[in-house]
C-alpha cells in the first residue's frame, strides 16, 4: 500500500483528466499571497516567508510542497508589489510555480481598506512516469513513454478587503486552463482546473493578554468537491498561539507559532487524516518561517495580525 499514489496514477492516466486540487496548506492563514494577489503589499513593510508542507508522511509518493514569496508596498502604501515560488511534487510528478503579483489598496472608510488584486505567472509541469515501478517489468505502457515538459503560463486576479479586526477576500489565482502533457500526442492529459478561494479572518480580543482568531478558507472547483478549512488560534501577549483546525471530512490539526521577535515568526503545524488513509501514514507536518523588514516602525502597525 505504499505505492498506492504510484497505483492511482497509473489507472488516471488512461485518458485526459482533472488535475488534482491546488497546494493545501494548513498554515494558510500566513500564506494568502499564493491565492489572492489583493493581499500584496496589505502588511505594510517588506515581507520574505517560506513554508514547507510533508503530506501524509509514510506514503512513497505522497505529495510534499515547499513555498517562498515576498511581497511590499512600493512608492506608497497605495500599490503593491508581491512574488510567490512553489514546487510541488506528487508520485512521479513535478510542479513549480512562479507568479508575480500587482496590487493596489483603495481607502474606503475609516482604517478600511479594499485590495485590487492581478497574478500572472507559469507552470512548469514534468512529469516523470517512466520511472515508475511497475508490475510487470518492462511494461511497454511506461518504458517507452516520451516524457514532456510544459510550460503553461497563467493570470489571476482577486479582491482583499481588510482593517486591523478583520479581513475577506476572494480569488481565482490561475484562470486559465491549461493543457498538460504527460508525453506526446497519443498519451494523457491533465487538465489544469479553475480554482475560486474565499479566505476570511477575525481577531477577537477576550483580555488584555488573550485574542481570538479565527479563520476560514474555502476552495472550489468544477468536477471535484468544495474544500474548506476552519481554523480557531488563541494568541498570548501578542508572542505566542495555539491552535486547532478541521479540513473538512479530511483531517483535524494543531497549530504553535512564536513570535521570535516583533518581526520575525515561526509557526508549525501537524495533520491526522481522518479518511481511509489513516492506517498508511503518520499524519502531516508544516513548518512556516515568515520575517517583516520594518524600517519605520513608527509608521506600522503593531503587530500585524494578518
């Protein structure tokens, strides 16, 4: 049952499929440049951050994801400037993503803001299938199999409403969707899908050392169903939080972070699968490390709770 990752591709390949379902992360909270440009820019000083994301740990071909983006105001608090690098790999395929994001934060009322949001970038798609195990050696099927890479370039857009209590966001970070190749034109395809994400946050104060946050992100396309992930963290002093999260009818999380210092973060989280594929693996790990450059810190707010 290891290989079941290997096994299960096996059998999709047989024809032109729908791609699996963006990177999931549990630590989504801190992660939003990856699906909604309208968040660039929104903390106020130059942000560099990184995640990396072990899923279902035991499996041979189990997906792993690791995670880089930066994003800043630039000229003015009015325009922001963001990109985001993501390499995921599942079984015998590759993916990396490199999008670069424009935003621009309209003042609406009070300290409420709405950010515009556009994404443009490439997939870079290879896969490897000739390198699978299979069960009968030599398998004509696999062996002589013409790998291909595609190069698929894509645009997005999204809007980030947001204050220093709450924000909600939507977007569609790839809209367009792509052809990919697994070899020439006699072998499969994968369908590249449109994906539409709602995020939403709040921070609750309870006293004067506890706050409350809670978080929602909720992603959905054609032809599989809607995700969703609802997540509570309680924050102590402003320098440290715990958590407790559910993917819904997936798996159920904790979640640590520190505040290392006011610019610098550290957050992880664990995973236990709630479906079938509970007895194969030991759960799912994240580890996030995220750094604010604050120069003029009389001109920030403090902290930054989003």
């Amino acid at each position: 049952m290891k290989n079941i990752f290997s096994i299960l591709l096996l059998i999709l390949l047989g024809g032109t499929i729908t791609a699996q379902q963006d990177p999931q992360y549990t630590q989504y909270m801190y992660n939003t440049i990856s699906v909604n440009p309208g968040y660039a820019g929104s903390r106020g000083a130059l942000t560099v951050g990184g995640l990396h994301r072990s899923q279902w740990v035991g499996i041979q071909g189990a997906p792993t994801t690791q995670t880089l983006f930066i994003h800043s105001p630039v000229f003015n608090e009015k325009v922001g400037l963001g990109f985001s690098a993501v390499n995921d790999k599942i079984g015998p395929i590759n993916q990396t993503f490199l999008y670069g994001d424009f935003a621009y934060h309209l003042k609406l009322v009070g300290n409420l803001k709405l950010g515009m949001g556009i994404k443009a970038g490439v997939n870079m798609f290879q896969p490897k299938i000739a390198t699978l195990e299979t069960a009968q050696a030599n398998d004509p099927s696999f062996v002589n199999t013409t790998m291909r890479r595609t190069v698929a370039p894509n645009v997005g857009g999204g809007l980030y409403l947001y204050s220093d209590k709450f924000y909600v966001g939507v977007s569609s970070p790839k809209m367009l969707q792509n052809k990919l190749r697994t070899g020439d034109s006699t072998q499969s395809n994968i369908l590249e899908k449109r994906h539409l994400f709602l995020i939403a946050g709040l921070i609750i104060k309870a006293n004067e050392s506890v706050k409350i946050k809670p978080t929602l992100l909720v992603k959905a396309t054609q032809g599989a169903p809607v995700s969703m992930d609802a997540t509570v963290e309680a924050l102590f002093n402003d320098k440290w939080s715990i958590g407790v999260a559910h993917r819904w009818k997936e798996s159920v999380s904790g979640l640590f972070g520190v505040n290392i210092t006011q610019q610098f973060r550290a957050g992880f989280a664990y995973d236990y699968t709630l479906t079938k594929l509970q007895k194969y693996n030991s759960g799912s790990f994240e580890i996030m490390l995220m750094y604010d450059f604050i120069t003029k810190k009389d001109k920030l707010k403090s902290p930054r709770y989003f």
